[in-house]
C-alpha cells in the first residue's frame, strides 16, 4: 500500500501549540475518524512528492479547521523573504569556527541540492542560497510569494521543513527553520500559520 506522511500543525496530543505532529494515510485517503486523542484530519494540501524522501508528505488539519485564505502580513517583493534553515549535531555546529564560506559549500553541497529541490516541490520560488549566521545555516532566499495565502504558504512551509528536517536526519545532523522578513524571526512550527 503507498502511504503519506501527514504533518499536523499543532500536533496530535494536546502539547504546545508550535509542536508539529506527523501520521500516517493510504494515499488515496482525505480523512482519517478520530482515533484515541487524535481528532478527525482532513488532508489540506497536496502531496510533496521528491526523489529525496523516502514517502511523500502532506499536511493535515483537524477535520472543523477553516482554511485561511488571506495574503500574509509578509512582504511579496523578491527577496524580502528568507527561510534560514540552521544545522547541527546534538546542538553543536557542524563547522569549526576558521571554516570559510567555500568549506560550507563544499560539505554541505549535496544538501544544499536537496534543500532548494524540495522548495521547489513545495512551491517556493528560490532566488538564492548561501551560508548564514556564522556557517551554522544556509539561508534560501525566496522570490516573490504574491497570491500565496495563509494557509497555503504555511503548508508549503511546513512541507519543506518537515522534507529537509528527514533529508538532514539521514546524512547525520538536525535542523531548525525560521522564517526571516520584515525584521521578524517567526519559526517554522505548529504556530506558523497564525504568525503569517
């Protein structure tokens, strides 16, 4: 049986509001009945499909939920929006400190790859990525997200966080993401959507 992997903004279990949850679907399935203390899901999005992952994932909402349709609060100019993604192994940066931009590139090369594929999946426009925030984090700069509502940049969001954070896992390290625009850090998490 094809299976996705539903990410639920929120989570499953009543824990904090910024907690990401994840289940499990046929992949003709739209709804899941309530089971335990998970409610009814819906599925919201459409399937983020890549050769990078290992099943495809889409995110999932309770079954009551509106979707919010409004244009976010975030600029919509080309390259006013970046998503730093920040990496590390058991909180330590992958790097030394003397390591250079060029060293960055060079082991994270393949990463960076696989990183902006999945944007591109997930239907974010890239114009650029380059190291951040001392060699600790590559930051993807995105082009104009004009016509992109809450709800949908939220999900494309998560999609692409959920995407690198397993891409990240299988080659041995971890990684946060946050949104940087308008001289806002708003972190990529069951909270997303509201901070949009």
């Amino acid at each position: 049986m094809d299976v996705v992997q539903w990410v639920i903004p929120g989570g499953l279990d009543g824990g904090p509001r910024s907690a990401v949850g994840a289940c499990f679907a046929p992949a003709w399935a739209d709804r899941l009945p309530p089971s335990g203390r998970r409610p009814a899901l819906r599925r919201r999005s459409a399937p983020l499909v890549s050769r990078h992952l290992s099943r495809p994932l889409a995110v999932a909402v309770p079954a009551g939920v509106e979707d919010d349709e409004a244009q976010t609060s975030l600029s919509d100019a080309p390259g006013h929006v970046t998503l730093r993604l920040s990496l590390a192994v058991e909180g330590e940066p992958l790097l030394p400190a003397h390591a250079d931009d060029v060293h960055f590139a060079s082991v994270f090369g393949e990463f960076i790859g696989v990183a902006i594929d999945l944007c591109e999946a997930a239907g974010l426009p890239v114009m650029g990525a380059c190291p951040a925030d001392e060699r600790r984090a590559l930051d993807i700069v995105l082009g104009s997200l004009r016509g992109q509502g809450r709800s949908r940049l939220a999900d494309a969001l998560l999609l692409l966080r959920a995407g690198a954070q397993q891409a990240a896992l299988a080659r041995g390290f971890s990684l946060t993401a946050e949104l940087l625009a308008d001289g806002r850090s708003i972190g990529v998490d069951g909270e997303l959507e509201a901070a949009l």
